[in-house]
C-alpha cells in the first residue's frame, strides 16, 4: 500500500513541528511546502536525518511550487504570519487572508481531494474564506482551534485536581478567540462533571471561573512569553490527532471549526462544534443542547466570527 501524503502549506514554527511529529509517528511522506526558500528544504533535510536515528522512513521534501503538492491526502495549513505582543487574532486578518486565496488556488489545483485541516488565524474566519476559495467541499476542510483549546483546558484542570491529564475531559465551543465557551458541564474527570466536583470540594467556583479565563488567554500567555511569535508545539500535536483521525477512519469525536449548514441555528460559518472525523472528513456535526447563559455566549462568539466574516467579504467581494 503506498504511503500517505501530508502536504504542509507554511513551515514556519508549527509547520516545522508537524513534519517532525509526522515523521515520528509515521504517518506518511511530507512535503514542506512555503514561500521562503530553503527553509522547506532546511527543515525537511534536517528532519530526514533524524529519520535513522529514531527509526522513521517517511520521505521529507521541501518545496516553493504548488506543483509539490500534488495528489496529497492531507493538506494542513498554516501559511501566513502570527501573533506578536500586543496583537490580536484578528489584527491578522488583511494579510492573512490574501495568503488564503493563494493556498486555496494552490489546493484546488493540484489537492482537491484531500482533507485540509486550517491552522492560520484568525482561524474561522480564514478557514471559512479558505474553504471559498479552494472550493473544496466543506466536508473536507475544517479548522483546528477546539483540539488546542480544549487540551489548554484539560491540562490546567489536571493540574488544578492533581490528576492524570488522561483522564481530563473537556469541551471548548464557539469561535478561537476571546469569546471561547469553555462548557463546564460537558468536562469532567473519569466521568464526573466539573459541577460535581465542586460540590465534592475538589475546587470552588472562583477557581474554575480563574481556569476558564487562562484558557481563554492561552494564547496571549504564550505569545506574552515567546515575544516573536505564538505557541507550535500544542497546535501542531492537535492537527495531528485530527489528521490522525480521518488517515485512520477512527471517528474521533473532536471540537473543530466546521461548516455549519443550520445546526445550532447558524449557516454558512464556520465555528467551533464537536464534529466526527473519520474517512469521509468531517462525517457528522454534533449538535448538544446549550443552556441559557451558554446559548447566550455561543451566539455572541458566532456574531464575533460572522462580524470578521463580512471584513473579509469587504476585501475580497467575490467571498460573498
Ligand atoms: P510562522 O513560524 O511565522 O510560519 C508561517 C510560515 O508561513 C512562514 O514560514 C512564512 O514564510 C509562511 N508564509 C507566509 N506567507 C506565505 C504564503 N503566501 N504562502 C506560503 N507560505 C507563506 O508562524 P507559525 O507557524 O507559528 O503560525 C502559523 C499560523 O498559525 C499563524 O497565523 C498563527 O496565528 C496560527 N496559529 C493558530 C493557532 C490556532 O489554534 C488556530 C495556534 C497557534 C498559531
């Protein structure tokens, strides 16, 4: 059987991260691709000679033509720029988004039938407008936010319970930006809401509203302490369990920034849902009945991701 192709677009911070993981966990051949050049060729050359070292074969390329790309099964995306001190998701968005109509061009070319996992922010939105502008089907292009999120999320419960990060579940709703609904009532530990265990003593309320806004500012944590650039390693392990899931048809259950067609009231966005990936990309959208407060929170972070939707339709009216 031959090997699966993971086309990277961007090998920058998290691009360089995932070929190593890919390599690592063997899930196929890379082609590094980015407007740089040689930093694709650098990065793969140097992760190819870790190959006997750790024991690996997959094949590493770099390359600056799309032509590379061609016939890849996965595509993940993170061409662009991020974050500095000070910025936010959506001061990106201008630059950002012109990058996204060169990579859709680029995919619709020469990957039109491979599931395409966005990473670049402000994700939504550009995952949105990537999926426009690739005109691949909306099944197969998804943006990964909820991963990050919700692992931000489990590690700082574990931490604050003193158990095992295993057995920390969570689940992040709405759009990656401050308006995140982190759901308190669908994490738990081994099976015990986080209500439960508040009632139980194990923490109070003050403490978990502390967790949420951390994991709400995950991101401007990092970014605060890095100074030139924004986290890589936690977002390229949660693109890897989401191309993970649909290489291996495992139907994972997992928060990602998928095409909305009427669930949860919302059309023609993307937002952050707890989505089934398998084979056939994103198979099913999970659809959870919300509380009040939640709904109310939910809606407001659709509205931030409608409102970054329309600033892109203004610079690029044929989004519309
Ligand atoms: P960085 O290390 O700067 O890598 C980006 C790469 O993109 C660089 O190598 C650039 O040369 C390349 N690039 C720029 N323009 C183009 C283009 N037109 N075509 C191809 N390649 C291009 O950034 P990074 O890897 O740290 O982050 C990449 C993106 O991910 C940024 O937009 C971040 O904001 C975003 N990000 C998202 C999350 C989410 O959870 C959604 C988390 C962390 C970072």
């Amino acid at each position: 059987m031959a090997r699966n192709k993971i086309a990277l677009i961007g090998s920058g911070m998290i691009g360089g991260t995932l070929a190593h993981m890919i390599g690592l966990k063997d899930l196929g051949d890379v082609v590094l691709f980015d407007i740089a050049e040689g930093i694709p060729q650098g990065k793969g050359l140097d992760i190819a000679q870790s190959s006997p070292v750790d024991g690996f074969d997959s094949r590493l390329t770099g390359v600056n033509d799309y032509a590379g790309i061609e016939g890849a099964d996965v595509c993940i995306v993170t061409a662009g720029v991020p974050r500095k001190p000070g910025m936010s998701r959506d001061d990106l968005l201008g630059i950002n988004l012109k990058v996204m109509e060169q990579v859709g061009a680029g995919l619709k070319k020469y990957a039109p039938k491979a599931f395409v996992i966005c990473i670049t922010n402000p994700l939504d939105a550009m995952v949105w407008a990537l999926q426009k502008f690739s005109g691949l089907p909306k099944s197969h292009v998804v943006g990964m936010a909820g991963v990050l999120d919700s692992a931000r999320f489990r590690y700082f419960l574990a931490e604050e319970f003193k158990v095992s990060v295993e057995d920390v579940t969570s689940f992040v709703l709405g759009g990656h930006g401050d308006s995140m609904v982190p759901m308190i009532r669908y994490s738990t530990v081994a099976g015990i809401p986080l209500p439960d265990l508040i009632k139980m003593g194990w923490t109070s309320k003050e403490k978990l509203d502390q967790i949420v806004q951390r994991t709400r500012d995950g991101g401007a944590e990092i970014v605060g302490l890095l100074k030139t650039g924004s986290a890589f390693y936690a977002p390229a392990a949660s693109a890897i369990a989401m191309a993970e899931a649909y290489l291996k048809d495992k139907k994972r259950v997992l928060p990602c920034a998928a095409h909305l067609s009427g669930q949860y009231g919302v059309k023609n966005t993307y937002v952050g849902v707890p989505v089934v990936i398998g084979a056939g990309g994103v198979e099913r959208v999970i659809e959870i009945e919300l509380g009040k407060a939640e709904q109310k929170m939910f809606d407001n972070s659709v509205a931030a991701v409608q409102g970054l939707c329309e600033a892109c339709v203004k610079i690029a009216p044929q989004l519309a």
